[in-house]
C-alpha cells in the first residue's frame, strides 16, 4: 500500500482511477471494515485503485480541544488497511487549517485536483467538510460539476443496531 503523506504530495496522475473513502478509522470496527470491503469492490469494478483518506489526528481533537481515547496509532491502522487490500493511503494532518476547510474546498483540492477522483464512497453516517457539511447529497451536485460519482455505503446491522 502506497502512504501520502499531505495534500502537498497528491499528483492525481500517480492514481489510476481512484475510489475514494474518508474517515479516520480508528478501531476498523466491523462497520469499518465494511465499508472498506465495498471501497475495493468499487474500484475493482472499474479497474481502479482503493484511496482511503485518513487523519494523523482525531477531528474531535482539534474541534472539541480532546481527543477520543485512541484504539490503533495511525501506523497500526494504516498496517490493517494495507492488510485489507487498500492500495493508498493518504494521511492528512487534521489542524485548524483543515477544521475550516468547507466540505466544496476538500472535494476540489483533495479529492478533485489531488487524486482525480473517480468515486466517493460514504458511510451511512459520514460528513466531511467544516461543519460536518459535507454528505452524500451536498456532494453529489459537486460530483456531478466534476465528473465523479458518489456511493453511500449500505448500513449493516448488530442485533438490530447499525454499526
């Protein structure tokens, strides 16, 4: 698995037609690695590569001044992800910068200009972008400008819970 370290270091030419999910990860619980298995078998689809677009840093450290207590370092989880069949890796540093990053700003930055991304898969709860803004339906009519698609992933269930 290939590690990117910042959006510095993105050339959307060293990606061949990316599926691309974000998250922090931490735990790859059973719902984690779910949508990670639905991220490989989009990009398989296409014959493209699976991106997953991850954080050195907790959001909530940066957002509520605490980190949740950390279940895997960030060089454990991206192991498990590169265990899981990711193909990249792409580790932002979650400072204030990116706090106030509008969900619009990272879909063109990141996710357009730095990957040429080709799909987006989102969780069933997932956000991204200041404010946490950023969903399936306010990302779908950037898609649509930009020339991705966007998936939600299907929830999956624990005794009646989605996980």
């Amino acid at each position: 698995m290939r590690r990117i370290i910042g959006v510095e270091a993105l050339e959307p030419t060293a990606f061949r037609d990316p599926v691309v999910t974000i998250g922090v990860f931490d735990g790859l619980h059973r719902g984690h690695c779910h949508v990670i298995e639905h991220l490989r078998a989009l990009a398989d689809q296409i014959g493209g590569e699976a991106v997953v677009v991850t954080f050195d840093t907790h959001p909530r450290a940066v957002i509520a001044g605490a980190p949740p207590r950390h279940i895997l370092s960030t060089e454990h989880r991206l192991g498990l992800l590169d265990r899981l069949g990711i193909d990249a890796a792409v580790v932002l540093p979650f400072d204030a910068a990116l706090r106030a990053t509008r969900y619009d700003g990272f879909t063109r930055r990141v996710l357009v200009d730095g990957l040429g991304v080709r799909g987006l898969l989102l969780g069933n709860n997932s956000n991204f972008g200041h404010g946490g803004v950023g969903t399936p339906e306010t990302v779908r009519p950037l898609a649509e400008e930009y020339g991705f698609e966007v998936v939600e992933a299907p929830s999956i269930h624990l005794e009646g819970e989605p996980i």
